[in-house]
C-alpha cells in the first residue's frame, strides 16, 4: 500500500502551517521526499550539531504487533510496544487478533504476540477464530519470520498461560525463528513485561537502525488499531486510598445471597472512568488466615510481617507455582510428590495454600515465606456508576464469596474485605481499568439490550445512569436473572424509577428458584426472541455480563438460536451472525 | 352534587365485573404489587396483596420495594375434603407458599407468601384439586360455615348439603375469574355489563360488604352462629330434621373509637321448611344488596342495616320478595362453641364399632406446619396418603379426620405420635383458644396475635394451675385489632390488639356463643393482663355455683356488666 505522507495533526506545525505544508508534500515523490529529509538534516549538521546526514531516514524494518485480549491487559501492552517500537526503528503496526487475518501473518516479517489466557486455559473470547487458524493446518508457513510471544495468566488457573505457549510452539512449528524467549507473567505482570518488550524489541530490531540525532522517526503507519489515549492515572501500581462511603447488603434478610452495593469516594484530580470500565481494588487479607499461615509456618503474627502479608502478598491463592517454590525451599519429598502426576489437581482440589501449610508444616523464616507467595493481586469490579450522576464517586456491586470445604470456612479476599472487614469511613486501595471493550454506542440513539445475572447487572446501573445524563434517547431493555424476586432484585427501585421515567424501556427477568422449575435469562431471551429479532435488526447493541461459566456460555448459545432463527438458518447461520455482531461493535461481553 | 359512595363502590363499578386491571397487573414483572384498585378486586378472586411487615424497616434501605406476596383464601363450604384434595393442597403449601396449611376461623384454608408471579399457577393448582378461592373474600357471600363433620349424623349432613346449596347459589357469576385465573376465554358482555347482565343477582356493584352465612346443628354452636350475617339453626325431631330457625343481623367487626361501630349479636328472623331455606338466603343477601349502607364502609354489614332499619322491616322486605310469611322460631339449645377434641362416633347410623370414627385434632391456631420434633404438616400428609380418612376443617381452626372404620384408629394414632402430634392439649384454656394470623402478614393488624397468644396461654397457666383451673372449659381468643377475626367479642376471655403490645381486655360472653362480652381493661400488656386474670381464676374457682360458666360468673361477681345487645356493648363500661 502507498500512503501518502501528510503530516499528522500533532506534527510541531501550526494548523495552517500543516495545511500548506501538506499541499505540497501531498505531490512529492520518495526520492524528493529523502532529498528533503537529508537536506535538513545536512542543513543541521552544517550548524554543528553532529548528525549523520539523511542517510538515516531509510525505510525501517516491519514489526507486527499481535495481541489476544479479554480485559485489555495484552492490548495495553501491544500498545506501549508500538511507542517503543519507534526507538528501535521500528515499523510497527499493531493488530487485535479480533480483526486480524491469517494474510497478516504470512506477509510479516517480525512479529510479537501478547497473548492472555481464559476460561480454562482458552483464548480471549474475540482472538478464538484467529487462534483456531493458527493452529489448523491451513496457517501459512513462516519459514524464516521471527517472533516473540508474551503470555497473560494466572498462575490460579491449571493451565497457566495455555494460550501463550501454545502460539509460542505454534509459530516455531510453522518455521518461525524465535527472536527472543517466551515470557509467562502472572497477575503482577508490569514491570517485568515492560522489561521483556525492551529486549525482544532490541532483538528483532535490525542492528543498523538504532535512532539517529535528529531526523526524528515519526510514526507514518497507521493502520491496525489506533489506541484511545486513556492511560489512566491510577493503576495497580499506583492506586488511590480511597474512603468508602456507603456500604449496603442490597439483598432481603433471608436471602441466601449476599451482594454489596460499595460507594467509594474517588474525587481525585484524574481519576476517571467510562460506564463499562472496572474498577481494580487491591484489598487487605482476612487477619484469622494471616495468623493461621503465619502460625502454620512457625512464625509470629508480628506487626511488621503481619502487615506485609496482610496487604502485600497472596495467602490465599494454592498454585502449582506456589508448591513448586515450597517444595524447593522445604526440600520435601513429599511436597515434591504432590507435583508428580495428577497428584496436584487432585490435592488441590477446592483447598487454599495454607492447606498446604498445615498438611506439610516446616519452620520457616519470613523471608522464606514471602519467597513462596506471589504478590497480592487486585480483583477487578465492574463499575455500576456514571461519573457524570456521581461525580467523585465510584459504586461497585460486590458479591460475597463464601464457601466451606475440607473442613475450613474460606472466604473470598475481595468481596469479604468488604462484606466483612471494612466498614463505612473505612478506606480501600482502588483504580481504573479501563475496558474499551464494553462501551455504550457512540450513537445516544442506538437501543441497547442489556443481558446480566447477580453482579452482573452492575455496568447497566451504570449505562443507564449515563444515558439519563446525556439525555441519550435511545430505547433500553434489560434481561435481569438471580435466584429470588423477593430479596435477590438487585436495585429493583432503581430499575422501577427508570422504568416509570422512560430511561429503562423494558425488563425482564428471571429468577432460578422462585418456582419448581429454574429459569435463567436465557429462558427470557428465548420467550421474547421475536421482539428482540427486531431490536437488533433496528441496530441495538447487545451487552451480557456476569458469570462465565454460570451464564454468559448459555446466553452465547441461546443468541446464536435467536440469530439462527432471524437468519432462516442453523446453528452456523446464527454464529456468523453474532460474529458479524461482534466485529461490528454490536456485541460485547464483560464476564468473569 | 358529589358523589357520597365509597371509593370501593366506583371501583367496583368501572371494574368490568371484576376484571380490573389484573392481567396487565400480572404481567408487570419489575414489581410484585397490582395497581391499586386491584387490590380491591383481587379479593373477590379470593386474594389479598400482603407485604411482610417484619422486614418493611429494611427494605428501602436495600433498595427493594416492600416485601410484597398474596394471601390466597379457599372457598370449602362445610370445610369437606378427601385424602388427595389434601395432598394436593399440601403440595401447594411448599411449592408455592411459605410452606405451611393456615386453617382459618372460617372452615377453610389460607396461603401466604405467594409471590405474584406464582399466583396463576397456584390458582390453577387449586381448581386442578376441585377446588376454587372464587368469593372467598370480597363484597359477596363468603366461604358458608357448616356444623363440623358432615359424617357425624344425618343432619349434619343436610347442613353439609344446604350449605354448600347455598354457596353455589349465591356465587358470583362473572366470567372474569376464569379468565383471568383459568385461561379461560373471554366471557365478558361489555355491553351489558352496565346493567345485571353477568351477575343478575349482583349486579355491578356486588354487596356493599361482606356477607356470612353459617349453618348449626344443636347442641353444638362451633359456627358461632350469632357473629354472622346469615345463620340457620337445624331444628331436630328425635334427630330428624323438620326445618331451620333463620338468624341475622351478626358480626364482629368494629373501629376502635368509634362508637358507631360494634359487634352485633344476630337475630332471629323466623323459620323455614329444609326446601325454603336456599332462597331465604337470596332473598337476605338482596334486600341487604338494596338496603345497606354504601356509603360508609364501616357501617356497611347487614347488622348495622337491622339496627337502622329496625328486625321487623327487614322480616318484612324478605318475606315480601319471598312471597310468604316465615314461621315463629322453635325453641333450640346450644351447649358450647367448641370442639369436642379427640375420637368421637357418628350419632347415627350403623351400630356399635361399624360406627365411623371422627378424631377432632387441636390446631394451634390453626397453622398447619412441621417444626423439628412436632412435624404435623407431614403427619397429615401420611394419614392422607394412606387414605385413612376424609378431612373436615372446623371453625375453630381445627381439623376433623373424619369416617375412619375402627380397625384404622390405631394406625392413625401410631403416626400422629411418630410425628410427635399429642392428641391432648395442656390445658382446657388452650383447648378453647383461637387467635388472628395478625403480624406479619395482615395489613390491619396494630399487635401480634397468633405469634403471641401461645405464650400467653402458656403464663396464665400457671394461674390456672393456682387456682386448678387447668381442666375447666374457658374460651379465649385474641385478634391484633377490633376486626375480631377470631370472634373475640363472642369469648369468655377477649383480647384485641390496640398497638404493639397492648390489648384490649374482654369479660363477660356466654360459653355458649349468645352473648357479647364487655371491655374490662384497656391497653394492657402481657404482665398485666397476667395480673388482670389470676385473681379473677383464684375467685371463679372458689366462688362459683355448681356448673357456672367463667363468662357469667365475672357478671355475677361484679368484674364487667352483661352486654345485652351489641348496641349496648360500649355502654357500662368501668374500666378496671
Ligand atoms: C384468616 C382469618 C382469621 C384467622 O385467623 O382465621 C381472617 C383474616 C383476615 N381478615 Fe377477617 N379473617 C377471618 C375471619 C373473620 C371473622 C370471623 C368469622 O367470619 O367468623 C370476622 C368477624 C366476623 C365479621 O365478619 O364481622 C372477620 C372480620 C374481619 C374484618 C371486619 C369486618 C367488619 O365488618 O368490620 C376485616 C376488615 C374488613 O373487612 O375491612 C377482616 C379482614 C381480614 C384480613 C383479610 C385483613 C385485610 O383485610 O387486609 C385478614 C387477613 C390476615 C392474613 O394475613 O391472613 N376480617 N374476619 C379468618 C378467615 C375467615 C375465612 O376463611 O373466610
Ligand atoms: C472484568 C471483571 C469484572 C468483574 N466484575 C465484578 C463485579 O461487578 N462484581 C463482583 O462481585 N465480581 C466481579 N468480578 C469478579 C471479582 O473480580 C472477583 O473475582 C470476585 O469478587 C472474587 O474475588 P475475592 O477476592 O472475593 O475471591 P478470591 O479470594 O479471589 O477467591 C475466588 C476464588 O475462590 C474459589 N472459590 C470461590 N467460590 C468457591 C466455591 N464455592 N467452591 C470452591 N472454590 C471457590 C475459586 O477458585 C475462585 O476463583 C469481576 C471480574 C472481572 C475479571
Ligand atoms: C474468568 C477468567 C478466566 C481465566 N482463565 C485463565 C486460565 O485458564 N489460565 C491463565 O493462565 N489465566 C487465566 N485468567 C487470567 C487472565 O489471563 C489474566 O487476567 C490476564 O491478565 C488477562 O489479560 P487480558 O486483559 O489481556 O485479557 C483468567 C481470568 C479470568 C477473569
Ligand atoms: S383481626 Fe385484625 S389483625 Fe387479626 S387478622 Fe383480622 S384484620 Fe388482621
């Protein structure tokens, strides 16, 4: 493709200036275009400043940039790549492997992947069909092309990062060259990603084209996906301590539920967010488990420590990770033995590390211990407000979760952090994280269908507070589902309020246990299938949130049917439909 | 000029013969409450909206409308079922309710916490058992109350038969229930519906209240024959029956405060041959649909259009559209209300042990249910499903397992114990009990009552017990407010709810249902009421003549003045 070489609007040029400018670079040729790149850089030489003379400004080398994302992390990383890229003289072109095409590939001569890991060890929700290409035997070969592959995970999860080292093997099969080692980085993966992408840049970069004094290498490509410029202020790195205002169990007394409305107290210069986005909170341990690891290991529950644990490390979290560094540290053989074969998954098995602790007790130091834990990730919610109907503040829905087993009570760091170690006034470690990838249409106009169950019907508080605000006349329609209408009804007078003011258009709803047989919102989706047919023929955008495997997989299918049958088609007819859906921006998922 | 009729009677009268907006209501799934005009209306389906009062302080907070269910109420004239309409109705209590039978003071059953969105399909559940909760509530002829047990004798099973004549006949006719209900298709003539066209006896305006109608067999006044609007009393040759006395003119129900209010002792009207007494009932309910009060709902009930009105005007009127006189009343006695608990043989009928068997079991005010170690609920249900037996309720909350042969008692005993069911009440006091649902599921109610009356039973026994009392008949009933639900002005003993806590203390009714008690203390709480009692026990058992009733001997010992009429209840009242 020839691009033309306008200068870009942010090019040190007044408006006017770019205009005129542009006009004539508009008609130039590449050979008038060096002449003009070495005379101003000779011109800058002949005024002393030392520089090599154009000779630099030759056509750098091609780097395409791959990443499979879900929450944004590997998209924010491919994006800091781009930047990066420019140093090493890079020509870099960044690609979502939602829109990209396996022709990307077999056309690239560099490439890195960011690759994130979901499910149980799948890919990102939008990178599945490239994925599939890759793997099958029609991906073109890539004799000669070299790669670098970071993979997201969770070192929680069995298969740790699964996609990554499976695109990491499938490049090189392909007869790819790899350019630089695979990474695996865990929750805590910034600063050693920022480190890794330092280094296999410099490596794919050709050696030559280290950047030269002052012909600035302006970025011309554009192409691939252009970032929205929302870096936020707050990160996990550095969060804001934040006051909780509000602290409400929205569920009835009775109700085997429990769910919490929170109100923080954001207003901090630069603390921003978008209906859709999350709010990340790195929250404080439950102290009774801080003593029993402490206790477990042979340690004081000593101030300091004490501290360090409760705010900085994971207690809770049993990985094959976490093992591997015990049994390494204790030299065990029997910690060893819980890593050979199946032994693992079957000890894990709905245990926490300090079951481990306790079932295998050695005396260990602190350091020792904090060697074994990995850094105390933050939990990301959904924010249920608009900035714009709260300003300064942030509400999340929090779920509690509980659950009982080998004979220990276990609570969820998170959500009982605040269920049950934070009261109002209290104050929580949070920031944003932005998710350009459940948003509400551009268009106030456009309807939209809203589809969650439990917390998950947090971001449509949130969207509809929005549109309320910009006054955004678009039709709504929510498809609510928990287990009981008398005290599960999350918001239910808010929903009421909206309804009677036009802001909601409809709802339905669909609660599993108020009768003999369970109805989800799938069920709900189906009963009214006609209707929403002609809702998302007029355009809305579709929006499901909430539980993966408890619901997002059903309503994904139940769509499908829906689509099929608008479609006059099968199952396939309907999945190309939600695909077209998908790509197009018109559906979107936020599921966890 | 404006219009002086109640709301209810507008309401009722745009209603298209009921129908409201209850469809549309059905269908809004972000609430679980109906329009408010509908409120009015579902009752004549046989349902009220309720909310769950124990939890109204939290509710906002958590951003939840009112805890909002429905209260389903079943029309069983005389109370009859078989074994599977008993199963059936059991199935529903936990498929669809809180999980407990509520019998009422009424002979039939309730439901709560039905949410709205399982309220069709419980209705259907009921007509599926042949069973229906049409007019169970509402301004028309309500459930009819029979003498208990339709086996006991032969006339008490043509009380039985006349009641449940007399339910179908004066039931009301609109189409709307089974629409709405019933899937049924639409029936309603828009276009005559202006005039009787769907309910020629009811018109569009129905009654303007509630109306009762109950039937008694002497000795036995279990019906409380005198509390209701409409009552017959089967008049015995040697057992046979010849004819019934007509009474009218009953009821309970009054404001607090207001004078113009007060429960009435019903009148004799006259008496009529078996073949007449159907229509007498028409003729009472449709000079009482064209004579009362709709203007005031609170003086709405027949008894207050007999006092207006005067007895013999309304003899009159009803004898006019009958077309002939009713005799004079023949001589009657009643012996108690109460239910005679534990096994007891049909009166007539085959000899010796062929005789059927009836076991009268005590129900705690009614409220069927299992709790750990007394699993009742679930008693039943086993007795049901081995068919045993056919099931009576009573209008004292009871329940009658009726025309079990001899060889099955044994049986029915072993599982009403394996289920730690005691066929025998700890005291004669509890026996004799009944008290109002009240919290948390009635909207009037302003104290506990059926969550309260137990344990207060339970102080006062020990007073009993001073004064060895503890096996002498004494009725006590509570309400959580005037309504009198539980026929409280009709007991020896009354209490009704004033505010939380408080009650209203009445002495003074006849053991055997003729006369009305009168106020002895006001706003009492437990301890007092405690204080109130014991003395009066220690002096009833020292001081009284050889059978004495408790509800005469206060009169004859000075605690409270005999009410001789319900226009006199609030009269000489000295307060203690
Ligand atoms: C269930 C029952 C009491 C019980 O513990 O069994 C009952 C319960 C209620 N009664 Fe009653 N009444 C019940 C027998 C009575 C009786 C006794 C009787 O009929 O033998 C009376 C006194 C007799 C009479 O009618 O005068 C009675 C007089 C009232 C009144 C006062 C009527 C009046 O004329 O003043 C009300 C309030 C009203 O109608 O405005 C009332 C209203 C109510 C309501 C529906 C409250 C309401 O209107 O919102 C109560 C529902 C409470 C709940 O949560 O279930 N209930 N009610 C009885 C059901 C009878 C049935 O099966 O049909
Ligand atoms: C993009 C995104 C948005 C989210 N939005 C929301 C939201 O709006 N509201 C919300 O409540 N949550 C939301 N979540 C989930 C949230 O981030 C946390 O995962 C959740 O609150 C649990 O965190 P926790 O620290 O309380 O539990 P943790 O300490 O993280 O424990 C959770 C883990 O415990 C184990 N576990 C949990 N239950 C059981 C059980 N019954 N039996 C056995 N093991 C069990 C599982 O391994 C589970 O992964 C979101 C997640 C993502 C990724
Ligand atoms: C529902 C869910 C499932 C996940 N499954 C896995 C998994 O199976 N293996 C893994 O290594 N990481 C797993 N992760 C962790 C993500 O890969 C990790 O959060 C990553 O940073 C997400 O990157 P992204 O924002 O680019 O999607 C999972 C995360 C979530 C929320
Ligand atoms: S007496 Fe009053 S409180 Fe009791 S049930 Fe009747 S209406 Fe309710």
């Amino acid at each position: 493709m020839t691009v033309t070489p306008l200068l870009p609007k942010n090019a040190p040029f007044s408006p006017e200036e770019i205009d005129l400018l542009n006009k004539v670079v508009a008609r130039t040729t590449p050979q008038q275009r060096s002449w003009l790149a070495g005379f101003f850089a000779g011109f800058e030489a002949a005024q002393g400043s030392a520089a090599l003379p154009a000779a630099a400004a030759k056509p750098r080398a091609p780097l395409t940039i791959l990443y499979g994302s879900e929450s944004g992390n590997s998209e924010t990383l491919a994006l800091k790549a781009k930047k990066i890229a420019q140093k090493h003289g890079l020509d870099a072109k960044v690609f979502d492997m939602a829109d990209a095409d396996m022709a990307l590939l077999a056309k690239a001569k560099n490439i890195v992947v960011y690759a994130a890991t979901w499910g149980e060890g799948d890919p990102p929700a939008r990178a599945i069909d490239f994925y599939a290409a890759l793997m099958s035997d029609a991906a073109p070969r890539l004799d000669g092309v070299r790669f670098a592959v970071l993979s997201l995970g969770d070192t929680a999860y069995v298969h740790f990062c699964a996609v990554g080292k499976a695109i990491d093997a499938r490049l090189e099969a392909l007869g790819g060259i790899r350019a630089a080692d695979r990474i695996d980085l865990d929750l805590d993966f910034a600063k050693q990603a920022a480190v890794w992408t330092e280094g296999a840049l410099a490596k794919l970069a050709p050696p030559e084209a280290s950047a030269s004094g002052t012909v600035v290498h302006v970025d011309f490509t554009g192409g691939g996906y252009e970032a929205e410029d929302d870096e936020p202020q707050f990160t996990a790195e550095a969060p804001l301590e934040a006051e909780i205002a509000t602290l409400i169990n929205l569920n009835g007394s009775g109700s085997a539920r429990e769910t919490w409305h929170v109100e923080i107290a954001t207003d901090a210069a630069g603390f921003s967010y978008l209906p859709g986005d999350a709010i990340g909170v790195l929250p404080e341990n439950d102290p009774e488990l801080a003593d029993q690891v402490l206790r477990a290991v042979g340690l004081q529950a000593d101030g300091a420590l004490l501290l360090k644990v409760l705010t900085g490390y994971d207690i809770t979290t049993l990985s094959r990770a976490a093992v591997e560094n015990y049994a390494k540290l204790t030299g065990r053989a029997d910690v060893k033995k819980l890593l050979e074969g199946d032994a693992y998954a079957k000890f894990s098995f709905d245990r926490q590390l300090v079951d481990v602790f306790e079932a295998y007790p050695e005396k260990l130091t602190a350091e020792q211990l904090l060697s074994v834990l990995r850094p105390l990730p933050g939990r990301l919610y959904s924010v249920a407000s608009s900035l714009k109907a709260h300003p300064g503040e942030a509400h999340l829905l929090v779920g509690a979760v509980r659950w009982a087993s080998h004979g220990k009570k276990r609570k969820g760091v998170a959500s009982t952090f605040f269920a049950d170690r934070r009261k109002v006034g209290g104050s929580a470690r949070v920031y944003v994280k932005p998710n350009r990838h459940f948003r509400l249409p551009e268009d106030g106009h456009k309807p939209i269908i809203m589809i969650g169950a439990g917390t998950g019907v947090a971001p449509y508080r949130a969207f509809i507070e929005e549109r309320v605000e910009l006054a955004a006349k678009g039709k709504s329609w929510l498809f609510f589902g928990e287990r009981n209408f008398t005290n599960d009804f999350l918001y239910q007078l808010e929903w009421q309020d909206h309804l009677a003011a036009g802001a909601l258009s409809k709802i339905d709803t669909a609660f599993s246990r108020d009768q003999p047989e369970k109805i989800y919102v799938q069920h709900r989706l189906w009963e009214r299938r006609a209707e929403l047919q002609s809702w998302i023929a007029d355009g809305a955008h579709v929006y499901v949130c909430g539980d993966e495997k408890g619901m997002a997989k059903d309503v994904d299918a139940t769509l499908v049917k829906i689509l099929a049958e608008a479609a006059k088609g099968d199952d396939d007819a309907g999945r190309a439909k939600l695909k077209e859906l998908t790509k197009a921006g018109r559906y979107q998922r936020d599921v966890y | 000029m404006t219009d002086k009729r109640a709301k209810n009677e507008i309401i009722k009268e745009n209603s298209h013969q009921l129908r409201g907006t209850l469809v549309e209501g059905l269908l809004d799934v972000a609430t679980g409450n109906i329009a408010e005009d509908d409120h009015q209306l579902i009752k004549f389906h046989g349902s009220y909206i309720q909310d769950d009062r124990d939890v109204r302080g939290e509710r906002a907070k958590k951003k939840l409308e009112k805890a909002f269910s429905f209260m389903i109420r079943l029309r069983i004239p005389g109370g009859l079922m078989t074994p599977k309409q008993w199963i059936a109705l059991d199935d529903i209590a936990s498929t669809y309710a809180n999980g407990t039978l509520r019998l009422t003071t009424r002979e039939t059953f309730q439901y709560h916490g039905v949410i709205k969105s399982n309220l069709k399909r419980t209705m259907q559940a009921i007509n599926a058992a042949c069973l229906d909760t049409l007019a169970a509530c509402g301004d028309v002829n309500r459930n009819v109350m029979t003498a208990a047990n339709p086996h006991l004798s032969a006339a008490h099973k043509q009380a039985y038969d006349l009641g449940k004549a007399i339910s179908e006949h004066l039931l009301p006719q609109t189409g709307a229930y089974h629409e709405i209900w019933l899937d049924g298709e639409k029936v309603e003539d828009k276009s005559r519906s202006a005039g009787k066209g769907e309910e020629p006896m009811y018109g569009v305006h129905y009654l303007p209240r509630k109306f009762k109608t109950v039937i008694a067999v002497p000795p036995d006044n279990d019906v409380d024959i005198f509390a209701h609007d409409l009552g017959y009393i089967a008049i015995l040759d040697k057992g046979e029956l010849t004819g019934w006395n007509v009474t009218i003119g009953g009821g309970m129900g009054m404001t607090h405060g207001d004078l113009n209010t007060f429960p009435r002792t019903a009148d004799m009207l006259g008496y009529c041959k078996p073949e007449q007494a159907v229509d007498i009932a028409e003729k009472v309910l449709t000079v009482q649909r064209d004579w009362g009060n709709r203007e005031s709902r609170a003086r709405a009930r027949l008894k207050y259009t007999v006092e207006d009105r005067g007895l013999d005007a309304y003899r009159a009127e009803v004898e006019k559209r009958l077309g002939y006189k009713l005799g004079k009343p023949k001589p009657f006695k009643f012996s108690g209300t109460g239910d005679p608990l534990g096994w007891r043989q049909s009166l007539d009928g085959k000899k010796g042990e062929d005789k059927p068997w009836h076991l009268t079991v005590f129900i705690e005010n009614g409220r069927i249910k299992d709790r750990a170690g007394h699993t009742m609920r679930s008693a039943f249900r086993e007795i049901a499903e081995l068919g045993l037996c056919e099931f009576v309720t009573t209008s004292n909350q009871n329940v009658i397992l009726s025309n079990v042969t001899a060889k099955f008692k044994a049986k029915i005993e072993a599982i009403l114990k394996a289920h730690g069911v005691h066929l025998d009440v700890s005291s004669k006091l509890r026996a004799n009990s009944m008290a109002c649902v009240a919290l948390p599921t009635c909207g009037l109610a302003l104290a506990e009552s059926e969550r309260f009356l137990p344990e207060l039973i339970t102080a006062l026994e020990d007073g009993l017990d001073k004064a060895g009392l503890r096996d002498d008949d004494i009725v006590i009933r509570m309400t959580g407010c005037p309504n009198g639900c539980s026929r409280p002005y009709l007991a020896e003993i009354g209490l009704v709810g004033r505010n939380p806590g408080l009650y209203n203390l009445y002495l003074g009714a006849a053991f055997d249902g003729s006369r009305l008690s009168k106020l002895y203390a006001q706003d009492a709480g437990k301890d007092r009421i405690i204080a109130l009692l014991e003395p009066i026990f220690l002096a009833y058992a020292q001081q009284r003549k050889a059978g004495e009733r408790f509800g005469d001997f206060v009169i004859r010992a000075g605690y409270v003045k005999a009410t001789t009429a319900g226009n006199q209840f609030h009269a000489d009242i000295k307060l203690a």
